[in-house]
C-alpha cells in the first residue's frame, strides 16, 4: 500500500539542487542559530567551545606552574592553588580532552561514512547545550570562588560532606555529571550512526578506519561513563541527604568511590586516545601515499585495547591495600595493554616505510606525536610493575606520566588533525612561516615542562603540594618546567594566530588538497549543510574514483537521494554489515526543543546545587515533559510504503522497518544503564565483603510481599506490552493493553515506595540499608520511566503515527518493560538476599 | 541490493572473546576476594581460582576453534571473510590475554 509522494525532479542540475537542499537543511540566521540540529554546525560548535575551555584550563595550568616555579611561592594560597589545581585537572579531561575528540566526531563522522548527518540531531543538540551549560557551571564556580577544591578525582572522603562542607564538591559532581550525560547522548548518537548510516555499498569491511575507531571509541564510553555516573548520584545523594555509601564509620567505604571513578577513569585514556589514533591512521596513509598497512590487525587491536582498558583499572589503586595476587592480575593487565598500542605503532611506522611519504606540516606533529606517546607509553609499562609504582605513586612521575599520555597523545594528533582538516572547514591552507615554528614551540615546551615532572617525582616531590621548602633539590626542575609551560603556551599561542590567519587570508586551495581518498573530501568546501548532495555508492569497482571527481558527480545529484522530497530532510539507513540501503530516514528539521529541554535540565542541576530539592524535581519533570513532547512530533504520520531513492531502488521509510536508528539507541541506553546497574550490584557486594562495620547480627528485613508484589506488577506491564504490540500488529485497538501497563507499573511503584519506608537499618544509619534503597529505587524509577514510554505511546497512537506498520514505538516498550522487569528481579533478589548475605560475615575469621 | 548479508547479531562474536575475559577477571577477582575474606584454605582458593581459569580458557578456545574451522558462506562477501578473521583474531589475543593475565592465579601466594 505505497501512499503516493512528491515525484522527484529528474535530472536537477547541481546549482538547483544546491538550493532545494539548502532550503530543506540549512539554519537559520539570527536567533534560529540557536534551533541549530545540523552536525557540521555542532561539531563547529564543539570545537570552539572546547578550545575556549582548553584556554581557561590552560591558563589554570600556567597558574600553578607560576606558583611552583620558586620555592615557598605566595602567588596563591593554599586554598586557591586547590581550586585552581583541581579546575585544571577537570577542566582539561572532562571539559576539554572528551567533548574534543567527540566534536571531531560529530563534525568528520557523517562526512567520512558519507552519509549527511547523524541519526538523532535534536540529541546532538541537547547535547552539545548540555556540555555548555556544565561546562559554564564549573566555570562560573572558580569566578566565584567555590570551584572544586578535592582534584580532579573527587577521592573521599576528602570529598565528603565533613570533609568539603561547602558547594565545591556538588559543582564537581553535578557540573561534571551533566557533561557526562551530553557524552553518553553523544556516543549513542555515533554508534548508532556509523552502524546504520553510512554510504551504501560500504560494508564493514570497506568501512574507513576512522569508522571502527569511532564505533569502538564510543561503545566504550557507553560502558565507561556509567560508573562515574553512579559514583556521582551516590556520592551526592550522601552530601545532600546523608546516605552514607562511602562513610566508613556507617559502613559505606571511601575505596568504593574509588573503584567506580577509576572503572571509568582508565578507560577514558583511551576514549581520548584512539579517535586521535583513528585521526592518525587517516592521515597517516594519505602523506605516505599508499594504504594502511594492517587494516584488519589494527581493527583487531582497537578491541583488544578497548576490553584491556577496562580490566586493569586498579592500576590506579596499587597502594591502598589489595593482596599481592589481585595485583598480579592488573599489573599483568597494564602491561599487556601496550600491545595493541604497539600493533598500531608497527602499522603506521610500516605505512611509512612502505610508502612514498611526502613532508607536511600535519606530519611535523605526527612525529611529534611518535615521540610524546613512546615516552609516555613506556612510564606506563614502568607504573604497571607493581614495586616501581609503590614508590612513584603520588609522586610528580605520575603527573608527567599522565600529561605524556593524555595530553601528549591528545594534542599532537589534534594539531595535525586541524591542519590536515582545516583546509576542509576553510577552503584555505595554513601560513607555514607561522605554523612550523608553533609545532617547535609547542614540541619544546611540552617536554621541557613535563619531562622534568618525571625527575621531580623521581626526588620525591609529591603531586598536588601548594609550595615546597627549596631545600629539597627540586628548585630548577620546577623552574624550568615552568619555563617550559610558558614556552608551549606561545607556541599555542602562535599557532592560534595562524589559524586565524588562514582562516582570513589564508590561500585558497584546489578540492581535495591532500590527495586523500575518504569521502569527506567529496563534497564543497567548506561543507554545505545537507554534506552530500546525492549520497555516493561504494562496493567493487567504485572505490578508485576520486573524492574530487566523486564530489562533482554527487552534486549533480548522480548519487542516491538526489533531489528533494516533500520538504524532508532525507539520508539512507543501511544494513549493519553489508551496508546495502534498507531504509530512507527522515531527520527532523531545526528546533528549540533541545535548548529549551537543556535549560530546564541545567535548572534541574542548578536547584540541586543551592538545595532546593522540590524545585529541582520540578525542574527534572518539566525535562522528562519535554522528552516525552519531543517524541510526539518524530516519525511520519502515516504510511508511505518503499519511497524511490535512485538508481531504480527503493526502500521504506525508517518509521515502517524492524531496524530503525530508535531501535539500535534504545539497546545503547539499556547497555549504558546495564553497566550502571551492573555498578551498583558490584558496589553492594564490595560493601559487604569490603566495608568495615558490617556485623552479622545486623539483620537487615526487606517486606517479602512487598518485594514480590513489586517483581508480579513488573511481569504484569511486560506482559500487557507484549499484549499491545500483537494488539496494533493485527489492526486492533492497543489502549487497553496499555491501560492494564500502566496500571502494574503505578502499582509497582507503589510498592517500591512502601518498601523503601520499610527497609531496615534505616538507609541513613548504615550503608546496607542506603544500598538496599538504591537497589529499590533503581527499580522504581525504571518503572516510572516505563510510564513514560506507555503515555508516549498512547499519545502517539492517537496522533496517527503508531499503525500495523509503524510499530517502533511499542516494540520500544517492550523492550524497555522487559529490561525493568529483569533488572527488577535482579534487585529485589538481591534486597531479600541481603540477610542472608550478611549472616555469613558471621563466618570470617 | 537484496543480496544475503552477515546478520547483524554476529557483530557479538567481535566481542566474544573478550567477554570471557572480563567475565575471567570480575569471577577471579570476586572469587580471590570472598576467599581471602572468610579464611578460606590456601590450596581450596588455589584450586578454585586454577578450575575458573580453566574454565574461561577452554570455553575461549572452543569457541576459536570453532570459529576457526567454520567456513563463510560465499554469498555473504568479503564482509563475512573479514569478520571472521577479525573474530578469530581476537579470540587468540583473548586467550593469550587470559593467560598472560591471570596466570599470577596459579603460582602466586593467595592471600598476602
């Protein structure tokens, strides 16, 4: 029953379809800049915000390296050097170094896979105003003067409420966390986006590396950000309402706060790491002219790296008193994890040899690149020998050693990133008298900076202290490392004025000006809105044809998709593996909607900090209000049937297939929030096993009939979902199947409520009562948010855009009810397991 | 454009082999952790570490020779031959990462 459309103009020429596209894609001017949802003018965004973070926190470093540069320095004081300290630390990694790489993301990814945008706009958006409302916060806190003051891993209990009594540690866990939130959005967004929507005819193994490393990149982050996530929920919930998870003295323990930070702490040296190494494994073959030796080995040791990273987090935790055997196995583990980086290293350096390489500046900073992570690598393989890091430990090796890998592997890569895409952005190229001298700068002072940090620490100054005595023997290496801190900031600081150079009179250069053979390079520059006027096809006997030849047949409209349709901002969704088109989407149009949800979400964080709790959950209400209303407008709104998309093909709209991007994100969300959850049954068992205070004649009680009335309303919902779903399949009316839903599910919630009143000891005498209400809580609001599911999809099927054909919605459901209702069991077995549990602490020695 | 492509669920097997491994470190771990804390017996610990160890390691190289040994079927395309390549692969660095890491279970002292 295909419904009739637009028939597409045949044989548009390229200026003409130029100007349908840009109609449909394009942003608007003045404040409809601000309804922005398109990914170049995001990632644009991005770019800029993070570098403006990148100043601030750079200016914070220079800080503290005026503070140490001489003995007993009175530049700052104690209290001030800790915020500025700490700033820098969160400033760099969380507000710069992670939405960086994401920025190069969203802006290159689509590009690369040759597709025209990402699947979810709007969530681009509202994660990008996230990011920027976060980052302000934390911002706006060291103006203020009660900027974090605990560096930038939040240990506790310094970071406790005994300890931190002011707001500094709720900026960090709340600024932070709603960062957090605008990266895990922008992870789901890439991989659903690499996975469904790349060019036609590129299956995974046509798939440029960039792609894999990206995917990888940011699967990662889905697993890696939701234990920080719970450490910072829990770590608030204690400061604002006294639950005491990492409080000793009632059984919580500092190290779990650990554990959670670190679980996400080590992985994210990678996520920062290896889009930059998919930036060099790019670039790499185009200046060596000549392929990527090892596609597939390194394809193998990007998941290698990623699983390795995760397992060796207690690396991190060598001194705090785990047995020597434990250890073993992360030391082992730290040391392994420099084989993949080294199956890379082998890869580019035998693209090199094997090719023709030709001297750019991009490849001054790749070199450049060579060298920072080699050093920075092997004082990683010295830290993970156990002996060697109980005496480094704390010391300023480690801080030399992080910025070696962190910032050594983040910025040469990034510099030579921005100068070989640059000219992609601009349509120009770089003044050379101005951006060579930068990199030796910049080369220079980096290391002057940070390699005497290695001897300092080798003398035993420890990292974090405000001022020393000067009798200590490390007066010239701090001198000279603050020599050096001032060195790399004018080589930035050139570098900085030659890009605005070249962005003003830089020359203009040809399409295509590396000769380089991604599809970024196939469109105009700087890119026009809609990135590919027609979306190219790639498979056997196609892959030789040049970006720049490629670039004027896909502007005639020569691809798919080439033309305009009812006003839609129209790409191709493609099968996981082979790439074949298996669907048209259709991507909203621009919209205030993720300004304005933002808002309320930073209002939301903003209550919380001042401790206006009721206004904050207003706030939370009106934001889950606005979800619930953006899903109202998404999809078509009736059926359309396979929509031509050149070539003689066509295919359905992704509002009537099994595999639309919703689907695929919602399997992201559960994954990110099984690892949450997965956390948080971790941080009961390490409580019991591991806190002090937890005696067995603690009997904890949990109402049985309570838990199970919890556990048969949760089965009720998945079963009236499912009920729903054949309900609307067979053309049936699915409202009361969906009534009986919401009905288990308020049901549900009730008793969890009750339950949580009931939990004994009482969740703030003790730790086991505080885990035993979060456990519950965790259910509850799962099953609320399940509400919002069932209430969007009665809203939707009134709407029109719920029929037999367009199931998305209540396929969406019953996946989520089915999770609920899984985890929930998970959770409430382990709440009546709980005494159990603790009855055979009665048994340790 | 309708042709027989590699389903979808097969991307697992990507992380299939590492899985084990995680699934090696938080079981191994736990375990180490639990016996240590109720005073278990050094050689019951040893024991039961060494069967989880090999344990993981037979399922990883059951599943390597498994997969190994399984042809892709042509009509799947070259998207099938690299994924399996690409899936075995990473099923031999797992089981070499299995052993390099959490071979310490065998000889080390339990609980010191």
């Amino acid at each position: 029953m295909s419904a009739s459309v637009e028939q597409p103009p045949q044989g548009a020429p390229a200026l003409r379809l130029h100007r349908q596209l840009v109609k449909i894609w394009a942003t608007g001017p003045g404040w409809q800049r601000l309804a922005a949802v398109n990914h170049s003018v995001i990632g644009l965004r991005m770019v800029i915000t993070s570098f403006v973070f990148f100043a601030i926190g750079g200016i914070l470093g220079m800080l503290t390296r005026v503070q140490l540069a001489t003995p007993n320095g009175d530049f700052m004081d104690a209290e001030t050097y800790n915020q500025v300290f700490t700033m820098h630390g969160s400033m760099m990694l969380f507000l710069f170094a992670i939405p960086m790489v994401e920025s190069f993301a969203v802006y290159l990814t689509p590009k690369i896979l040759g597709t025209r945008d990402f699947a979810f706009p709007r969530l681009t958006a509202y994660g990008y105003w996230c990011y920027l409302l976060g980052g302000t916060i934390l911002t706006v806190s060291l103006i203020a003067r009660v900027a974090p003051d605990s560096g930038w891993f939040m240990y506790t209990p310094l970071s406790s409420n005994v300890y931190t009594p002011g707001v500094n540690a709720d900026v960090w866990l709340l600024g932070v966390t709603f960062v957090e939130i605008s990266a895990l959005s922008l992870a789901m967004e890439i991989v659903v986006s690499v996975l469904k929507m790349r060019a036609p005819g590129m299956s995974l193994d046509r798939m440029p590396i960039f792609g894999w490393y990206i995917l990888v990149t940011a699967m990662m982050m889905i697993v890696a950000f939701p234990p920080l996530i719970l450490g910072s929920i829990l770590l608030e919930i204690e400061r604002a309402f006294g639950l005491p998870f990492f409080d000793p003295t009632r059984g919580g323990s500092a190290l779990l706060w650990q554990h959670l930070f670190w679980l996400f702490g080590h992985p994210d040296v990678y996520i920062i790491f290896l889009p930059m190494a998919g930036a060099l494994s790019t670039m790499i073959p185009v200046f060596a002219n000549r392929p990527l030796v090892g596609y597939r080995a390194i394809v193998v040791a990007i998941i290698a790296l990623a699983f390795l990273s995760f397992g060796i987090w207690v690396h991190h935790m060598f001194t705090v008193g785990i047995p020597h055997l434990a250890l073993a196995f992360f030391s082992a583990g730290s040391a392994i994890v420099a084989v993949p980086t080294a199956v890379q290293f082998f890869a580019w350096l035998a693209t090199l040899a094997h090719g023709k390489p030709r001297w750019d500046l991009p490849m001054l900073y790749i070199f450049g690149f060579f060298f920072v992570f080699t050093a920075g690598g092997l004082t990683g393989v010295m830290l993970a020998i156990v002996p060697f890091d109980w005496q480094a430990h704390d010391t300023y090796f480690i801080v030399a050693h992080m910025h070696y890998v962190v910032a050594g592997a983040l910025a040469f890569p990034m510099m030579a990133g921005f100068y070989y895409w640059l000219p992609l952005l601009t349509g120009r190229t770089a003044a050379y008298r101005l951006a060579v001298p930068a990199f030796w700068l910049i080369f220079i002072g980096f290391n002057l900076t940070f390699f005497m940090m290695h001897l300092t620490g080798l003398l035993g100054m420890p990292r974090r202290v405000f001022t020393y005595n000067g009798d200590e023997g490390w007066d010239w290496l701090n001198l000279l490392s603050s020599v050096g801190s001032f060195v790399m900031t004018i080589g930035f600081g050139m570098a900085v004025i030659d890009i605005i150079v070249q962005l003003r009179f830089g020359r203009r250069v040809r399409r295509n000006p590396w000769n380089a053979t991604t599809l970024e390079w196939a469109m105009p520059m700087p890119p026009a809105p809609y990135a590919f006027a027609s979306i190219p096809r790639l498979g056997p006997g196609k892959e030789q044809a040049a970006p720049g030849q490629l670039a004027l047949s896909l502007a005639r409209g020569e691809g798919y998709l080439g033309f305009a349709r009812n006003g839609w901002q129209e790409t191709l969704g493609v099968h996981m593996t082979s790439g074949e088109p298996d669907q048209v989407i259709v991507l909203p149009q621009p919209t205030y909607l993720p300004l304005v949800t933002a808002l309320f979400t930073g209002a939301a964080v903003l209550a919380m900090l001042f401790k206006l709790y009721l206004l904050s959950l207003a706030m939370a209400l009106v934001t889950i209000g606005l979800f619930v209303l953006a899903g109202q407008r998404a999809g078509l709104g009736r059926d359309y049937g396979p929509l031509p998309i050149g070539h003689g093909a066509s295919v359905p709209p992704h509002t009537e297939v099994a595999s639309a991007p919703p689907w695929l994100a919602l399997i992201c969300v559960l994954v990110a929030d099984g690892t949450l959850f997965t956390s948080l049954v971790f941080g009961t068992f390490y409580l019991w096993i591991a806190a002090p205070h937890w005696p067995a004649n603690l009997a904890p009680e949990a109402s049985r009939v309570l838990a199970l009335g919890v556990i048969v309303a949760l089965v009720i919902a998945a079963v009236a979902a499912r009920g729903s779903l054949r309900a609307t399949s067979a053309g049936a009316r699915a409202q009361g199947w969906i009534g009986l839903a919401v009905i288990a599910l308020l049901a549900a919630i009730a008793a969890a409520v009750g339950l949580i009143g009931s939990v004994t000891p009482h969740p703030h005498q003790h730790a086991l009562g505080a885990t035993a209400a979060a456990l519950i809580g965790f259910v509850a609001l799962h099953a609320g948010i399940g509400l919002l599911f069932l209430i969007s999809n009665l809203l939707r099927i009134h709407a029109g855009f719920i029929s037999p054909r367009r199931l998305t919605d209540l396929r969406l459901s019953r996946l989520w009810l089915d999770y609920t209702t899984v985890t929930g069991i998970i959770a409430l077995g382990l709440v009546l397991a709980l005494p159990a549990l603790v009855a055979t602490l009665g048994a340790r020695p | 454009m309708n042709g027989r492509a590699v389903p979808p669920r097969r991307l697992w097997l990507l992380a299939a082999g590492f899985l084990v491994w995680c699934s090696a470190l938080v079981v191994l771990y736990a375990l180490h952790a639990i016996g240590c804390a109720f005073g278990w017996q050094a050689g019951a610990l040893r024991w039961s570490l060494a069967i989880v160890l090999f344990v993981h390691l037979i399922v990883i190289a059951w599943m390597w020779r498994h997969l190994a040994t399984a042809r892709p079927e042509p009509k799947l395309g070259q998207a099938a031959v690299f994924l399996q390549t690409v899936v075995v692969w990473t099923l031999i660095a797992a089981l070499v990462a299995t052993v390099i890491t959490f071979a310490p279970s065998l000889v080390l002292k339990t609980c010191i």
